[in-house]
C-alpha cells in the first residue's frame, strides 16, 4: 500500500524555533518544507526597495500581483528567490523584521499568499511553517503544532544566531522587535496569531532541537497509528 502523505502545520510566535524543527521534519519524512514568513519577508523587502509604504493596502497587493516569489530547497536548506534573485540572507535584516507584520496584517495581501501557499502544499507530504496555517491555510493539516518559548528565551536564541554569523545583535532590541511583532501578529483581524483548537502545544524553553524534532515525529506516528 502507498503510503499517506499528509500536512504538518507549525505555528507560533517569533523565533520560536519553528523553522529549524519544521526543516528537520521535512527532511526525516522526505517532504517539502514551506516557510510562509519567508514569503512575507519578500514582499516586505521588495515594498522597502520600491519606495512602497507598508500600510497602503493598494500599493501592496499591487505590488504582490506582479512578484514572483519562490522556495527552492536545496542542501544548505531553503532558498528563497525574489524576482528570480536569491535574497535568503537579505530578508532577514532588520528593516524588513521591523516593518514584516505590517505588510502582513493587510487582508488583501493575505488572501493572496494563502492561495499560493495552499498550491505550494498540494497533493504531496509537506511541513508548513507560520502563523496561520493551523487556522486558515491548511484547516485540515492531519498533525498541528503550535510552538511557544519564553519572550527571553526566544530573543537569546537568536542573539546567540546572529552572534555566530557575524551579525551585530543587540539583545534587548531584538527581544522588544520579537514582541512588537507578536503582538502585531496576534491582535490582527485577519488570520491572527492563536494556536488551533487541534494544535498540540509545545513549550520548547527548555528542550533541545531534538527532542521538539522527536515530539513532534511522535504526533505524525500517533496519526498514522491511528489511521492503521
Ligand atoms: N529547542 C531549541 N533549543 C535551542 N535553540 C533553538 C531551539 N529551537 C530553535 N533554536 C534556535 O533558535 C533560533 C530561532 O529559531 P528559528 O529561526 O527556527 O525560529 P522561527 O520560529 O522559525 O523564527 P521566525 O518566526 O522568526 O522565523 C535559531 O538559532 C535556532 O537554531
Ligand atoms: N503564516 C505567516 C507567516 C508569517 N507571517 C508574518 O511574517 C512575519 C515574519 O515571519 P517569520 O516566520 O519569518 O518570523 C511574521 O512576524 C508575521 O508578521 C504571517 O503573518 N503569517
């Protein structure tokens, strides 16, 4: 019998460790990864290159419609093409971090990305990682998870990331920016922050990368089990 591939949705607020566990899925099961933030992050940097101001609604979903923007995996994870040009390190920066939620809050813009997102998901096994997909993009994902750590927590851990690549970092900048950001995400009207009734929580401030990895290879089985 061919194995069922199904949807894993992971949610939760910033720099939860999401994407790290989600890619790390993806590739013990061989399925695709889909980093919607990315995605945001894109547009956002295109709207900061082109003079567009975040909060006119118009001008983004302008923008957007005519933004081709892609997520190529390859081994040094995912790649993401702006344009057709590589801008996986420049999405990143501060400017657009610091500007991301607004562009995201708008409706317009989210109705368009979730419609590309649920074709990037279709018909294969696939890890999605986000705020929203639990809740809007993919209601029916067959395991749910929603990842949380404490404000400090999260904000060490990616001083101590940008500290390694180099990046100047400033600790108490970066914990206010992942709270404004929160709190951006979560108190939208359109597909905000919350965790699914569905999602299985999970508090990673003090678990290692692998053991939310195990946890979560434990929901996928528990589903399987369940279907056998
Ligand atoms: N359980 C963990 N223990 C320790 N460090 C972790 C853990 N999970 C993730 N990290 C580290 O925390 C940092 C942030 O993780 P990651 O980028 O995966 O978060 P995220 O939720 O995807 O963030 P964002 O929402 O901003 O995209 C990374 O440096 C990652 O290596
Ligand atoms: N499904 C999603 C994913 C992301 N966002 C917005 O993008 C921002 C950046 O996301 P990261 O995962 O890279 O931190 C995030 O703060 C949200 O504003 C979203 O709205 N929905």
């Amino acid at each position: 019998m061919q194995e069922e591939h199904i949807a894993i949705a992971i949610d939760g607020p910033a720099a939860a460790g999401k994407s790290t566990v989600a890619k790390i899925v993806a590739e013990k099961l061989n399925y695709i990864y889909v980093d919607t933030g990315a995605m945001y992050r894109a547009l956002t940097l295109k709207a900061l290159n082109d003079g567009v101001d975040p909060s006119d609604e118009a001008a983004v979903i302008n923008l957007l419609l005519e933004t081709n923007i892609e997520l190529a995996n390859d081994s040094t994870g995912q790649r993401v093409i702006l344009d057709g040009k590589d801008v996986t390190e420049e999405i990143r920066y501060q400017p657009v971090s610091a500007n991301v939620s607004y562009i995201a809050k708008l409706t317009a813009v989210r109705q368009e990305m979730l419609k590309r997102q649920r074709e990037l998901a279709k018909d294969r096994g696939v890890v999605m990682d986000g705020r929203d997909i639990g809740t809007h993009v993919l209601p029916g994902a067959q395991v749910k998870i929603f990842l949380v750590a404490s404000v400090d927590e999260r904000a060490k851990r990616r001083h101590d990331e940008n500290i390694a690549k180099g990046i100047p970092s400033d600790l108490d900048q970066l914990k206010a920016e992942i709270e404004k950001r929160d709190e951006i995400d979560t108190n939208r009207e359109t597909a905000p922050l919350v965790k699914a009734d569905d999602a299985v929580e999970l508090d990673t401030t003090s678990l290692s990368i692998h053991e939310v990895v195990h946890s979560i290879l434990q929901e996928v089985e528990k589903y399987k089990n369940k279907q056998n």
